[in-house]
C-alpha cells in the first residue's frame, strides 16, 4: 500500500501524513471497536476478505465518509470464492441506494500483463 501512495503522492508527503495520523494502515484484526468518520476508508485486496470481514468493514462506516473496495475476482486467494464479500457489492448496488460498483475496462499495469494472464488462463482451464 504504501508503494502505491509513494507513487501517487510522494515517499515525503506519504509519510508526512503518515505521522500525522492522517493516513492510517489497519489490518482486519484491530478493526473492532472502531469508527471512521469523516474519511475515506479504501480497502485493498478485498477479493481476499471472507462475508464476515466485508460485513465488519462495511459496519465500521461512520458519519461523513466513504469506502471503497478494490480487488479483482480472478486473483481471490480463498479455498472456496464463494466464501468472499467482494462479489455481494454487485447485489448491493441493485438493493442499495448509494452503492456503486464500477469494473475497470482495461488493465491498469505494464501492456504486456494482459497477453500473460491469457495465457495462464488458457493453461489453467
């Protein structure tokens, strides 16, 4: 995670905001018993986070804030797929006002990514 907002912002604002306790990296276990209010959660790696670790997240949302999910399906590292939440936020934006989903239409990464995973694919299957 932090690679990426080194990327983004910079190793010196990252971690100037870091410091600050602006920006906080939180693992699924010490999420219990907290809030976040007035900002924006986003949540790596979800294809990995079970229906109960989508649910604890999504309870955490407090006042003033958004959260987002990012992950990718094809990458889901459980023993049964099923078992993730990340796939459920396709029903919730039908039942829920306010919930979107969105899927990215091209990859995000080096050009020659995408000719790769084709290949892994077709040997898998």
């Amino acid at each position: 995670m932090y690679n990426i907002m080194h990327d983004l912002i910079g190793k010196v604002k990252t971690e100037k905001l870091t410091a600050e306790g602006k920006i906080i990296v939180c693992p699924f276990g010490f999420l219990r018993g907290n809030t976040f209010s007035n900002c924006c959660v986003i949540i790596d790696e979800a294809q990995n986070a079970t229906m109960r670790q989508t649910e604890l997240m999504i309870g955490r949302l407090g006042r003033n804030s958004k959260m987002i999910f990012c992950g990718d399906m094809s990458q889901c590292d459980l023993r049964n797929k099923k078992d993730s939440g990340f796939d459920f936020f396709g029903k919730l934006e039908i039942q829920v006002e306010g919930v979107k989903a969105f899927g990215l239409q091209q990859n995000h990464r080096h050009e020659i990514v995408d000719p790769i995973l084709d290949v892994f694919t077709t040997y898998r299957d």
